[in-house]
C-alpha cells in the first residue's frame, strides 16, 4: 500500500466449494486518497493531449476568416472613396508669338475645376492648373524647364495619382526660368497703384498704373502695362501698352509693343511683333512686324519684317531693310538701305545708293500716298489696306 493511501475493505465468509472448506475472503470496496493524487487511467493523457492541436488550428481559420473580411471591407471602403480620374485629350504647342509653350485641351473633361488636384510636372509652375481652368477654347501657357512634362491627376482624399499624358519639351533658357509669380507683383506694385522694377523673372503679367522698369537681365513672362516702360538687357514674353515712352536697350519684346508717346529701341533690341507710337526711333534692332507712327520714324541699321506707315517724315539710313512698303504723309529720306516695297510719300522722296521695290535709286519714281489705299491685302509688299 502507498503511504498516504487508505483502503476500505470488509470480511465476508464464504463457501469454497473446493474441498478444503470454508474460506474467508477479504473485499476492498474502494480506494480513498489522503494528500494523493487518484492514479489514472493510462489512456486519458493521451486523449486530452489530442484535442489541443485541433481546437488550435479551429482558431487559426476562424482568425484567418476574420482578417479576410476586414481586409475586404476595408477595401471596399477605400475604393468607393476614390474618385475616377478625369477623361481628358491633351497636346502640348508651342507658344504663337510667345515664350515657352501651351497645354491644349483637345476634348474630354476641363481641368483645374473639380475634385482632384491637377500637377504639371517639369515645367516652372507645377501647380498652375491650380490658378487657371484648361478649356476647350482656352490653352494655358507653361514654361518647360525639363525635356519632358508629365501631367497628373491626384485623387482627393487618398494617395492614388493617374497619368493623364506626358509630353516631350524644348526647355525654356535657364535664365528665363521663373523666380517669383504674381502675389510678388501685387506687392511691389501696392496692388497695382505704384511703380515696379523688375530685376528677376516674374511668371505673370505685370500690370499697374506707376512705371514699369525691367533691367539688369530682369524678365515678365507675360504682358507688361504702365505708365512708362524702360527696360535694359532685360526680356517680355508678351505685348507691351506704355501710357507714356517706351524705352528698349538690348531687350527682346515678344509680342507687340504700343506706346501713346515716343518708341526707341537701340543696341541688339529685338520686337518680334509690331511698333506703334507717336514716333518711333530704332538704332541696330530688329522689328519683325510693323511701324505704325503718328509723326516721323527714324530707322539706322535696322530690320523691319513688316510695313512702315507714318503721319510725318521717314528716314531711312545707313544698313537698315525694311520688306514691304513705306507709307507716309510727310517727307522719305532712303541712304544706303533696302526697301522691299513701294515707297508711297506725299513729299518729298530722296534716294541713294539704295534699292526699292528691286530697283535702284535711279530709276525708280515712288507712288503717290494716296494710291496706297487701293493696293490689295495680298499684293506685293502691302500690309493692309489702308482706310
């Protein structure tokens, strides 16, 4: 018997039929512990030992479950909240008469309007669908500063982006990269009452009612509107409205250039567009348009792509080549220069050792100004017609 184990047990006599009488026999009727465990059966340890593995791997499926459906709804959650990128055919052109290019909406949705948030990237202004709409009818100007411009659509409230189009770029001159937009021209200008001087390159039209001074390689890409320009070594990507003088000094104007009093340009100034002042003065530069002046124009050493009308004298000198025609009420002087077209004056004319219209100085008897109004649009070194 094991210490600390009592058994209960009674004696009861019995009948042996074995033929050595009686015996006494002795019933333990059961086992009662004291401080001991109850001994086991062999087999029950094993069996509990098997059910551990199968209830452990019911509730790694069941876990598993759980965490697909979460992952599901989540989702599902996170796709109905994403907004469908915008169907939208773009281009991408350069700029007519001006620097840089322009992103063109070919059909499908505007951009800049809406949910979502449109970037352009490689060119100056990254957010500049953020300041102006793309329509159908109204390109936005970009100035690309990489070999490639990608455009994209950014869903609001995720960090899902699309690829709407990507384009290849001619970069605009590094100098000509924009340093500051048009919050900086509200400042300087004190919201457009006073005068600027623009020493850096402004992405935006500068436009106030003091004088606008561009210098020192300064640039506006865009237009430029004031009381009086004055620019040296300096770049206008767009047309020019002086309300008084326009002075030009190694600087490039794009566009058009109009001014209420005098025009001079000297020193390598270049007006891809057209002049138009009370007078005009040019000195080694280059018009690709026309001169329009309410008294007399004075050209030396310079180009003019286009007609040249004047309300009063025209002088002509040395190196200077004008294509088409030269219209005048008052007096034309021609010295050592060439003029594409017929001189139409209602002075005096004076030639030498120049050509006109093909023909030299000699033999060559100009129009009378008022026969310029019949000579056609399309005809030969005529501009316009004139009312």
């Amino acid at each position: 018997m094991v210490d600390g184990q009592k058994r209960s047990c009674r004696r009861t006599d019995r009948s042996h039929q074995s033929g050595s009488g009686a015996a006494t026999i002795l019933y333990c009727e059961a086992w009662q512990t004291v401080g001991v465990p109850f001994p086991r059966p062999v087999g029950a340890e094993r069996r509990q030992r098997a059910v551990s593995p199968v209830i452990g791997s019911i509730l790694l499926v069941a876990i598993a479950v759980v965490l697909a459906a979460l992952t599901f709804f989540i989702a599902g959650e996170l796709a109905d909240d994403t907004q469908p990128a915008p169907q939208a055919s773009l281009d991408l052109q350069e700029s007519e008469g001006s620097l840089g290019s322009e992103l063109v909406l070919r059909g499908g949705e505007e951009l800049g309007e809406g949910e979502g948030r449109v970037v352009v990237e490689g060119v100056a202004d990254a957010d500049v669908l953020q300041d102006e709409t793309l329509t159908l009818d109204d390109p936005v100007a970009i100035h690309p500063v990489e070999e490639e411009v990608t455009v994209y659509w950014h869903s609001p409230g995720s960090d899902e982006s699309y690829e709407l189009a990507s384009f290849d770029a001619d970069p605009v001159p590094s100098r000509l990269r924009p340093d500051v937009g048009c919050s900086w021209v509200q400042n300087q200008t004190a919201g457009g009452t006073g005068p600027v001087t623009v020493d850096v390159v402004v992405d935006c039209d500068v436009a106030t009612a003091g004088d606008v001074d561009v210098v020192a390689g300064g640039a506006v890409l865009g237009d430029v509107e004031g009381t009086q320009l004055d620019a040296t070594d300096a770049t206008i990507t767009g047309d020019v409205d002086s309300g008084g003088d326009a002075d030009l000094t190694n600087t490039t104007v794009v566009g058009d250039l109009n001014a209420s009093t005098q025009v001079t340009g000297d020193t390598g100034s270049v007006v891809e567009g057209s002049v138009a002042g009370s007078s005009v003065d040019f000195t080694a530069s280059d018009i690709s348009g026309d001169i329009d002046s309410g008294s007399y124009v004075d050209l030396s050493d310079t180009t003019v792509g286009g007609t040249v009308e004047a309300d009063g004298d025209v002088t002509i000198d040395t190196g200077t080549s004008v294509d088409r025609a030269v219209v005048t009420t008052g007096d034309v002087a021609v010295t050592s220069s060439s003029v594409g077209g017929d001189v139409y004056v209602d002075g005096s004319f004076s030639c030498s050792s120049s050509t006109i219209a093909g023909a030299g100085c000699g033999p060559y008897s100009p129009e009378d100004e008022d026969d310029y109004s019949l000579v056609p649009v399309d005809g030969p070194a005529a501009s316009v017609v004139r009312g």
